[in-house]
C-alpha cells in the first residue's frame, strides 16, 4: 500500500525503539547510577556499609537487584505491548529520556518547563528584587524563557503556577525556592510523559528527589505538545531523541 513505510525506515524505526528500550533496561537495572542517593533507603545497613558492599563484584548486583524493588515497589510492571508502544510516541520517549538522561539534564528541562508555566507571575513581579530572586532560582536560561519566550509560544502553560507556589518562590531562599521549581518542571514533564508511560512517568518522578507535590491536573494533550516544543528549542540532544 501508498501509506506504507519503505522497508529501510521501517528497520531504522525498529533499531532506534530496540536503542532506546535498551538505553532504558540499562537505567532501571543499575540504580545506583540512575538514581540520586537520598531515594535509597539502605537499613538496616548504613550508607558507608552498603557504599563498602556495592564495590565488590559479589554483592554490587544483588544490591542493585533489592533496591530497584525498592524504587519500584511491586506493582511496576511494564507490559511486552507497553514496551513496544512507549519508544513510538513522542511522550513516550520524553519517558525514557527521564529516565536515561543524566540528572542534571533533567533537572534542567523541568526548570525550563516550570520558567514556561511560571511567566505570568514573573511579568507580573513589578519589583526588581524579586525578578532577581526568581533569575537566581530558575538559572539564566529558564529565566530567559520565562520573560521572553513563553509570553508568545508557551502561553498555555501558564494555569499550572499558582499565586501560592510563587509566594513561596518569593519568599524561600533562593536554593529551597530552586527545589520547588524543579518540583513544578519535573510533575508538568511527568504530566507530559504519562501519555507514553504512567508507569514509566510515576517512575521518573521518584527519581527527582523535588518531584514532589500536587500532581498535574487537566493535562492536555495540547499541553503535552507546548512542553515537547519547548524541549525541542532549548534541548537540542532531546529533540534528536524525541523527533
């Protein structure tokens, strides 16, 4: 038929989804490595114990094996046809990218994400000090996006930063208010994420020690398609992944 793929793009589809199921297996399989030390939980054991045992050959992968249960919990599961699907949709690989991706990288995206959502309150802080302040809190970049480019091409983002998160913003010291901030960016990216994988999106919160709060209500999909623009203007090695 017309529609259908030649058979190269179809193999080069295949091998890109087998790439980033792979890159993902890898994350969830070493701990360790994918996620920050504050999520784990090692009693009875202490942190320098299992810091010792994690070094050795012998017990590093009955470590890993415990405490990726522990992340988890029992009922993560990821179907064959779930599997199969996630790498095919845009907000599936937004997924694997949260949960692939260096830490730094993501926090990063979910400043940019919160900067987008939080522009009506920062165009609307007359004061200089408090422009300041939230520079300081969301980074240059962010801050950037904040006051120059979300007005016109993120706008319905917007709803998702209430008056009282950014008097709190306002309020913290700069580093808590950061905290909140990746907070908001990292539950509007799972928010996003959740149309390729809820249970991959539930995942990559734990994973972000800020990812904590209220969740995401009322999500669009139009939403979902503002955030994967903004990531595809200001994350050039995510917009390769996502397409």
């Amino acid at each position: 038929m017309a529609d259908r793929l030649p058979t190269s793009d179809v193999a080069g589809e295949q091998g890109a989804s087998l790439e980033a199921l792979a890159r993902l297996a890898t994350a969830l399989s070493r701990p360790f490595s994918t996620f920050p030390e504050s999520r784990f939980n090692p009693s009875p054991l202490s942190r320098k114990q299992v810091e010792a045992l994690s070094g050795h050959p012998s017990f590093r992968e009955p470590l890993e094996r415990f405490f990726c249960a522990q992340l988890t919990g029992k009922r993560f599961t990821i179907s064959r046809k779930q599997a199969t699907r996630m790498p095919r949709s845009r907000a599936g690989r937004l997924a694997i990218l949260m949960m692939t991706e260096p830490l730094g990288e993501v926090e990063r995206a979910a400043l940019l994400v919160a900067g987008a959502a939080l522009h009506r309150r920062v165009l609307d802080s007359a004061s200089k000090s408090q422009r300041e302040h939230l520079r300081g809190a969301l980074g240059s970049e962010a801050f950037h996006v904040a006051t120059l480019e979300a007005p016109m091409l993120y706008p319905a983002l917007a709803g998702y930063a209430s008056e009282r998160l950014c008097q709190s913003v306002l309020s913290e010291p700069q580093d808590a208010a950061r905290i909140r901030l990746v907070g908001l960016g990292a539950r509007l990216l799972a928010a996003a994420a959740s149309y390729g994988s809820r249970t991959l999106a539930k995942l990559a919160l734990k994973r972000l020690s800020a990812g904590t709060g209220p969740s995401v209500k009322s999500f669009s999909r139009h939403d979902l398609q503002t955030v994967i623009r903004l990531l595809q203007r200001r994350m050039s090695p995510w917009a390769a992944f996502i397409g």
